[in-house]
C-alpha cells in the first residue's frame, strides 16, 4: 500500500550523500559530449563562460574555507566540530578520503555522537568500502538506535548488493525512527523496482519528490520507473527535472537522452 506523504520534519541531512549510496557508490560525474559543447551558439557560449567563472569563484572559496577549517583543528586538535565541518567541506570539494579522515578523527573525540559515525560509513561508501561503510552505519545504531540516517545507509548499501528482502528491513526501521523522509521512500521504491514492480516503485518515488522537491535522485528513479511502464513522455519529464536539479547527475542525462533518441 502507497504510504501517504506526511508533514516531514527537516533534518540536516546530505541528500547528495545519499544519491551516491542510491546509485551503488558509483560516480555521478556529468560528462557532455565534445560535439554538443562545440556546437553552442554564441549566447550560450556567453552563458557558459559565466558558468565557469563562477565555478571557479566557488572552487577558490571552498579551497579558502578549508584552510580557515585546518587552522582550527590545528590549533584545537580535540575539537570535533570542526573536524566534521572540515569533513563536509573535503566532501564538497571532492577530496572524500580527506573527508573520511576528518570524519574519522571527529568520531575518536566525540564517540557517543551517532552523527560522525554516519559520516563515516557515508564516506566509506562514497570510496567503495562497503563492508567499512556497513560497520560504520551499525555503530552509529549501537550509539543511537533512532537513526534513520543510518539505517538508510543499511539499506541503500543492501540495495546495492541486491539483497531485497533484508534492505525492505532496513528500510521499514528507518521509516519507524524517522518517519517519512524522502531518501526512505526512495529506498523502498528501489527496492521494489528492484524486484520488478515498476508500478508500486513510482507511487514511492513520487511520494520521495513530493517530501524533497530539491533532490534530483528522486527525479531519476521515478524516470526509471516510468521508462520500464512505457511512459516515456513522463519519463523524459522526470529526467530532464532530475538534470536541471543536479547537472552533474551523469547516468540521468544519459538516460534522457537515449529517451530523447528513442522518440
């Protein structure tokens, strides 16, 4: 049965993070054609001119920010704080086996803080360890047992693996400690879409957009979902969503363009 979308109470939580665990811990790297870059018109190239110095602007101030962030820990080596902002900011940067170790260090200052410990497997997943990322997840369940951040991880990690039956558990434990939060319904509707029903995935997924209209993963799984019923108009709306939200979702332009090349 659809699980009605509710009142979602927000939370500080990484939705990037998450889409990477969704995809298999696979890279979501945005890669355009040369001929299609090649072949922007004048205006356009205007606008991608000011794209890329402003890309470089946020490149400079992130490198800035990380700086001023190791100034901190260095002169407060057991201040875990600024460990786990300095790890979120190596993550934004792309640097994410800094970002583990600074998530890592955090975790050693403050172990009884179930939040470094999710960072942690969420890292580790982020660099293919599946089974450290695992076995960070559970510690932050040993901390505290009311984190759906974790057991999402559980269960995406699951998904990964294509163990259905023991991510659908994952996924009912973190919908008991959290409620409905939108990477829990994108678990489910993975792990239903996973096992070929198509159909009951997309009212999960649509429930995931409806909870967090920002997140582009949700766009994509629910244009999968729509793709597989033969709905490809709706299916190409959902995945040129999911790009317009995230431009470096690579495997959901990909797909809308085998979508657009198939009309």
């Amino acid at each position: 049965m659809r699980l009605k979308a509710g009142t979602r109470i927000r939370t500080l939580v990484t939705l990037g993070v998450l889409s990477v665990l969704a995809a298999g811990c696979q890279s979501e790297q945005y890669l355009v054609p040369a001929s299609q870059r090649a072949g922007l018109t004048p205006a356009l190239q205007s606008y991608q001119q000011s794209a890329d110095v402003h890309d470089t602007a946020l490149s400079q101030q992130l490198d800035q920010a990380i700086q001023a962030e190791e100034v901190v820990v260095s002169q407060d080596s057991t201040y875990a704080p600024g460990y786990e902002k300095l790890g979120g900011l190596f993550w934004h940067a792309g640097q994410f086996e800094a970002a583990l170790q600074a998530f890592r260090r955090a975790s050693q200052i403050a172990p009884r803080n179930a939040a470094d410990w999710v960072a942690m497997g969420q890292a580790e997943a982020r660099l293919g360890h599946t089974v450290k990322a695992a076995q960070a997840f559970r510690r932050a369940l040993t901390v505290n047992p009311g984190s759906w951040l974790a057991w999402d991880g559980l269960g995406f990690l699951s998904v990964s693996g294509h163990a259905w039956r023991q991510a659908w558990r994952d996924a009912e434990a973190a919908l008991t400690a959290g409620g409905q939060e939108a990477p829990t319904m994108d678990l489910m509707g993975r792990v239903l879409y996973g096992q070929g029903d198509a159909s009951d995935a997309l009212t999960y997924f649509t429930d995931a957009e409806e909870l967090e209209s920002t997140w582009w993963q949700s766009y994509y799984d629910a244009g999968r979902a729509e793709l597989a019923l033969g709905n490809r108009s709706s299916a190409l709306k959902d995945l040129n969503r999911a790009t317009a939200l995230n431009p470096g979702a690579g495997q959901a332009w990909q797909l809308a363009q085998t979508v657009k090349g198939g009309q």
